[in-house]
DNA sequence: AATGGGACCTGCGCGC
DNA sequence: TGCGCGCAGGTCCCAT
C-alpha cells in the first residue's frame, strides 16, 4: 500500500528524473482515474507542460506544471507508478516524456484518482488533512490525543488526525510503543505517547530510506522493490511467533481494518 | 462526535 | 487441473 515511505519514495525518484523535463502526451488506457474533466481535456491540457516541482503532501502525489496548474496523484490501495521505456502491465494512464520514458500510472483495482487543479491545497482531501508526521516535535504530537476517546489504531490511519499512515505503519508503530491497537488514545499515558511518536518517527524514517515496503503489488518507480518488508514485526504476520517475546500474533479487525498485534507485548 | 458498514474494483489465494 | 468464492484496503458516503 503506497502510505507515506512509498509516496515519499516515489516523489523522491521522481523529482530527480522528471523535474525540468516536458509532458510530450498522455496515453490514456482507461479513462476511470481521471476526476473532474474528460480525458480529452485532461490530455490538452497537460500536453507540452514541463514538470516544476514535485511534492507530497500525506499519501497525495503533487506535480506543479505551472503557477495555477497542479497534477496530483493518489494511489490509494494498489496504485504504482513506473518509470520505463515501455507501457507495463495494469497501466492506465501514461505520461510520455519523450527519449523513451513512460510515466506508467498502473492500478489493477482502477481506484487510483489523478485531477488537474489550479491551486492543491483547495483540494478536499488536502483542506482536511491533518499534520504531517515528519515535521511535529513530540508535544505537539502528544497534544493530537488529548480528550480523544478513539481507538489509537485506526486514529492513526485516520488521515484528518495525522496524514500519511496507513495500514501497514499503523500496526508497526502501536507495536513498537507497546500499545494495544484498541486502547483508547486518552487512555494513554503521556510516556507512552512519546515513545509511540518515537516509534513512528523512526519507522517512517527507516522505511522512506530503503524505499517503502513492497508488500502487495508496491514497487518503487524504477521497478525495484522496497526493502522495508523485511523489518515489518506485526504486519501480515497472523499465526506467526512475536520477534519480542516469541507468542503467537494475532490478527483482529479495528476500525473495519485487518490489525495483527502481539497480545503479550501491547497491553 | 464517533463509529460502523457498504461501495468502489479486481487479482489472487484458497478450498474443493 | 480447474473452478468459484471471498479477501484485501484508502477514501468517501451514509446511517446510527
């Protein structure tokens, strides 16, 4: 699932190989990911647009074309982007950079979303978005939970509280701060609290700096995968024997979501 | 306000 | 070997 190591990672790659250079056309395979305009619009309207800035803003892909012109990218579930000299498979939307580069947009499950807009931050899903991560100090972090009565998993991966976690760094993180994945946030203690920040920081950290986690279809965009899925402790591990303290994970569904955790170690 | 469930979508793993 | 069922999950939307 690209959360925010992989969209970091993609936006990273990226920004070194296709800031400067021009959109020479759009192939468009399937017309379903594109929002807001038609796909004929879509393709005009990019064409000939040379590539400014590239950004991410929680799992959100932004690529700046001009002034009042943005191209943003959400993956959601399965979406990848792949940056090869031929279309791949699951591709539906294709930016041709020219000299053999393809900007491959694939998605099996066509849930990804791309929209054109004059100004990102008036997207929806950026005005309610809640803060980044990577750039709180521990007491605002901790600041985020007071009077919360929510299940501390699912709050994590609630993208209005703090942006940019998902399934995959939400489970990690609890388990890493020894926390139950259903304890209530106000029921925390403040030390706790900060060695869940603690936790979360250096996961995100260490998972943006071998490239995200290639669980699932995840690859970064030059087609290798990420390294971080052999430092996942919890994720996908259901039946399996805890790194800690060598009991059974088990897996329960929180906030209508697959959670695995070490019912010894997250009290 | 917070929580839960369905919809979107389809490849894949599993059971028979 | 082959078929069909149902899971997986980010976000939105609706209902309670």
């Amino acid at each position: 699932m690209p959360e925010l190591p992989e969209v970091q990672t993609i936006k990273e790659y990226l920004s070194e190989k296709l800031v400067g250079e021009q959109i020479k056309n759009v192939v468009i395979k399937d017309e379903r990911p594109i929002k807001g305009v038609s796909s004929e619009e879509f393709k005009e309207t990019i064409k000939s647009k040379q590539v400014k800035e590239i950004f991410r803003r929680g799992k959100l892909l932004v690529f700046k074309l001009e002034e009042k012109l943005f191209l943003a990218i959400h993956l959601r579930i399965n979406g990848i982007l792949i940056l090869s000299e031929k279309e791949e498979r699951f591709a539906r939307v294709i930016f041709d950079f020219g000299k053999n580069r393809l900007l491959n947009l694939c998605d099996s499950r066509v849930f990804a979303q791309v929209q054109l807009v004059s100004d990102w931050r008036k997207i929806p899903i950026v005005e309610k978005m809640g803060p980044e991560p990577l750039e709180m100090e521990k007491e605002e972090f901790a600041a985020l939970f007071k009077g919360k009565k929510a299940k501390i998993k699912p709050l994590l991966m609630d993208q209005h509280f703090l942006a940019g976690i998902g399934n995959i760094y939400a489970q990690e993180a609890v388990f890493c701060a020894g926390i139950n994945p259903e304890s209530r946030a106000n029921a925390i203690e403040p030390q706790r609290l900060e060695k869940l920040y603690q936790c979360l920081i250096s996961i995100l950290k260490k998972a943006i700096s071998v490239g995200g986690s290639s669980v699932d279809v995840y690859l970064r965009p030059d087609g290798t995968k990420g390294r971080y899925e052999s430092f996942l402790k919890v994720y996908q591990r259901n039946g399996q024997a805890c790194f800690k303290c060598n009991s059974q994970i088990k897996r329960i569904v929180s906030g209508g979501r697959g959670t695995c955790f070490c019912p010894k170690c997250q009290k």
